[in-house]
C-alpha cells in the first residue's frame, strides 16, 4: 500500500489536504468520497510513520471515547456510528484513522483489532479496554470509564505542567540577569579595582574568575552541559541500565521523587482496577499495566509481582515482597483480595493518590513563587556583595 498527498474539497466547498494511504489512484479516489471529500490533485509520496502524518491532541481522543460511549449507549451499530463520526471529524488525521478504522470493520475486523493499527494514537490500555468491552458485552460502561479516566489523566498532566513552566521561567531569567552581571557589570567593576591597584578580597577574587571563564570560554559554558544532556536523552533512550539508573533516579530526589511515585501508583492502581473491572484476567492486566507506568523500576516490580502470581503466590505476598510500593497499595490489595473488591479497593488507592497529588500542587504553587524569588534575590545579592563590597571599603577610607 503507497502512501499519497491529496488535495481535495468538501461538500461544503472547503480545501482539505493530508496524507492517506491506498493502494492506487483509483483506490484513493474511493477512500477520500467515503470522507465525504472530491479528489482534485495528488502525488505519491515516500511512506512515513503514523505518528509523523499528524498529530491527535488528547482532549480530541477523549471527545472520541464520549462520542463512542453515547453512540453504544444508544444502540446505535458501531459500523454506523464511526461513518457519521468520520464524515463530521475535523481533524485531518483523525479522520483518515477513523476512514482506515472503518474500512477494516466493513472487511470483517473487530473495532479493538482496528485501533491497534494506530498505536501512536491508542495505546495498549485504549486496546485492552475495547477489547474487554467487546468480549463482556460492557463495552458502554468501559467506554464510560475510560473516558473518565482519560480526563482525570489530562488533568494531572495539566497541573504538573503549571508547576514546571514558572520555575522554568524564573531559570531563564536567572541566568540571562546572571550572564547579564557575568559578561558586563563585573568586568567594569574589576577595570575600576585594577586600576586603584588595592587588596581585593577572596569572594571578589573568586567573582571575577568566574566572570572570566564565563567571558572567555563561554562556548564551552554553553555547550558542556548541552553535550552532556543530549549525551544522556540518548544513553537513557538506547541503553536499558541507564533508563533503570534515570528511573530510580527520579524516584529518589527530594520533593518531586514522592510526588512522582504518587502520580504512578495512582495511574498503576486506576488502570489495573479498570482492566479487572472489563472482565481482565489480573495476569493480563498486570502485564498491561506493566507497559503504563512509564518508569522502568515499577515496571520490574510489577513484572517480578506476575511471575511470582504466575507461580502461585497471592497478589498481596507478591506486592508486599517486592519493597517498591508503599503501603497503602499493599494494604488495599489486601482488602480487595480477602473481599473480593478489588477494583473498589484500587480505585479508593486512585482516589487518595490524585487527591495527595492535586493538593501537593495547589501547595507547591503557592510556596514556589516567594521561594524562587528568595532565591533569585540571594543570588543577584551574593554577586553584589562580591563585586561591589571593595568599592565601599574604598569609599569608607576616604576622608571627605
């Protein structure tokens, strides 16, 4: 199958243009009337990723599970649905999944065998989950809560990143006021110092080095630590010990480590409560769950936890023997296995994890715009100090 760029219209008169794959021109042609669109040009083009044709922003995935939900909800055939869904769809890319989707449901397929062709766009979870609803005859409920779920993630994602983008703001211009007093206002104090030829003072002595390896080797400055990050982005993408080593490393650093830890055993505990719920054997959902929590340390625990359920031992022994979760999650696995609730258990965990996370935040928030310009003002202080205390010795020598 080649892939082609086409232009094309709308009903309506509108220009549309994107990449979608056919077997031949005459293939295309069908394909673009099914999306309701009249091929005007095209040229074939090399074979890309999916994931390079276009983007699928997360709220327009959680839209589609919405959609999807009420067209189950209303007995509405999924075949059907996904036309109408397809035919009103905006996004370019979003529409040619659903155009592929639907063809391979009219060819025999099942709507979860069809969105595995698009991994880019839904993940394992998204998979399992349809499958599960397909196989219980609960796919209404599971579209529900995986809707909910998918929200509840966007959320946190959300206000993780208003956490990040003011330090990272208030960094930048740390260093642009500090690059600022570095390349210019010390060395015009260090001129004036020279020229009087006086005793200067260790923290003054140490100030102008500093100012002089910043002004003479500033490319090396500037391109060490960016070497050595780019030397690091990709030893951790290539090499499994080191996405371990990185791993561990983010559990364990101060402040953000817990809060880390607590936003993955959320995640953990929603899916796997979610998974169990569908109808999931816990193995399968362990393995799933396995490839969700985006760290390589849980991921092991959680794998060494299925070869030891595999071979016998209880979830609650094979969780507790592990030492990498805390014990709440112990003790409600112990709850929901002795009771027979277990996805009611992981969801109290869900529950308890988002709430302790949001509310670290909203603290974190508050406490972290005084704190960052305490610490801009020791630093900007520091270096007058060293640079301007010489002078006002000078002054204070003189008899005026």
């Amino acid at each position: 199958m080649a892939t082609f760029q086409y232009k094309a219209v709308d009903r309506s008169g509108r220009s549309a243009r994107g990449n979608l794959d056919a077997m031949n021109d005459v293939d295309l042609e069908l394909r673009l009337r099914r999306m309701g669109l009249d091929m005007i040009a095209f040229r074939s083009v090399e074979p890309r990723s999916r994931q390079a044709q276009g983007s699928v922003k997360r709220q327009e995935v959680i839209n589609l599970c919405f959609d999807l939900e009420q067209i189950s909800r209303a007995g509405i055939p999924m075949l059907d649905g996904l036309r109408d869904l397809r035919d009103g769809m905006e996004n370019p890319r979003l529409r040619e999944i659903l155009t592929a989707v639907v063809e391979d449901m009219e060819g025999g397929r099942l709507l979860s065998q069809c969105l595995a062709q698009h991994p880019g766009i839904f993940n394992n979870v998204f998979v399992s989950l349809i499958r599960a609803g397909e196989q219980s005859g609960q796919m209404t409920e599971v579209l529900e809560n995986l809707g909910v779920t998918l929200r509840m993630q966007d959320e946190l994602t959300a206000q993780t990143r208003r956490l990040l983008v003011y330090p990272s703001i208030v960094l930048v211009v740390v260093l642009a006021v500090m690059g600022f007093l570095f390349t210019y206002l010390v060395p015009q104090v260090t001129g004036l110092l020279r020229t009087m030829g006086i005793a200067l003072p260790l923290q003054t002595k140490i100030m102008i080095a500093v100012s002089d390896v910043v002004r003479n080797y500033w490319f090396l400055v500037i391109g060490v630590p960016a070497l050595l990050i780019v030397i690091g982005v990709s030893l951790v993408r290539v090499n499994e010990r080191a996405r371990y080593l990185w791993d561990y490393v983010k559990l364990r650093i101060p402040v953000t480590g817990p809060l880390l830890q607590k936003v993955i055993m959320a995640r953990f505990a929603n899916v796997f409560a979610l998974l169990y719920r569908s109808g999931i054997t816990i193995l399968e959902a362990l393995r799933t769950s396995e490839a969700i929590v985006d760290n390589k340390v849980i991921g092991d625990a959680i794998a060494r936890a299925t070869t030891q359920i595999n071979a016998g031992v209880s979830l609650t022994e094979a969780f507790r023997d592990l030492g990498s979760f805390p014990p709440l999650v112990i003790r409600m696995l112990r709850v929901g296995e002795s009771t027979g609730a277990l996805d009611t258990a992981l969801a109290n965990v869900t529950y308890f994890y988002n709430r302790d996370v949001r509310e670290s935040i909203e603290r974190g928030l508050k406490l972290l715009e005084p704190a960052l310009i305490l610490v801009l003002g020791l630093a900007l202080l520091t270096i007058m100090w060293a640079v301007l205390s010489p002078v006002y010795d000078i002054l204070g020598k003189l008899n005026l």
